[in-house]
C-alpha cells in the first residue's frame, strides 16, 4: 500500500489534490514550498506511520504547521474502495490541510 500511495503524493500525478481554504490562502510562495515539502516526506517510523501505508505526514512550512492525508476512494468519488490495494478500482485523494483544519 505504501506503494501506492507514495507515487501520487510524491509526483502530485496519478490522483486528485485537494488544498484546504487555509492553505488555498497562503502566499504562492508558501503553497509552493509547502507541495514540495510533501512530495519531499519520507520521514515515516512506527510512530507517525504504524501500519506502514504511507498515508499520512506532518510538515513545516515557515511558521506553518501542515498535515497531509492520502484516501482511497472509489473511482466514481462517490465512498471509499472497494480495495485500496487495487488501482483499477481507486482513486486516491490528496489532501494538504494547515494543523489547525484537521
């Protein structure tokens, strides 16, 4: 799974990207570090990632806090997989949030 979710979040390709208003706000500046802080992650232990699917990081973007989350949707957005595992039936959803939006 860690797979998976690791090639969208790191090429920002392959699923959809959804910002938070508090990020969507930001300078340009900042938004645009902030994308590459996340694409950059790969600080993952047990503690931030216990079940190893690589679906969640924190980052710090200047004086800002950030929170990222990968989600397996179906392919029509509608719920969640049917089997993450399977990229014929999923679609994964990006979502770059400010700490405080979580």
């Amino acid at each position: 799974m860690a797979a998976l979710n690791d090639a969208p979040r790191s090429s920002l390709v392959g699923g959809h990207v959804i910002a938070t208003p508090g990020v969507r706000v930001l300078p340009k500046a900042e938004r645009i570090a902030l994308l590459l802080a996340v694409r950059r992650f790969d600080n993952f232990d047990g503690d931030n990632d216990p079940d190893g699917e690589h679906d969640f990081g924190a980052v710090a973007v200047g004086a800002q806090r950030c929170f990222w989350k990968i989600d397996a949707y179906d392919r029509d957005l509608r719920g969640h997989s049917p089997d993450p595992a399977d990229p014929a039936v999923t679609t994964r959803v990006l979502t770059v949030m400010l700490a405080e939006e979580y």
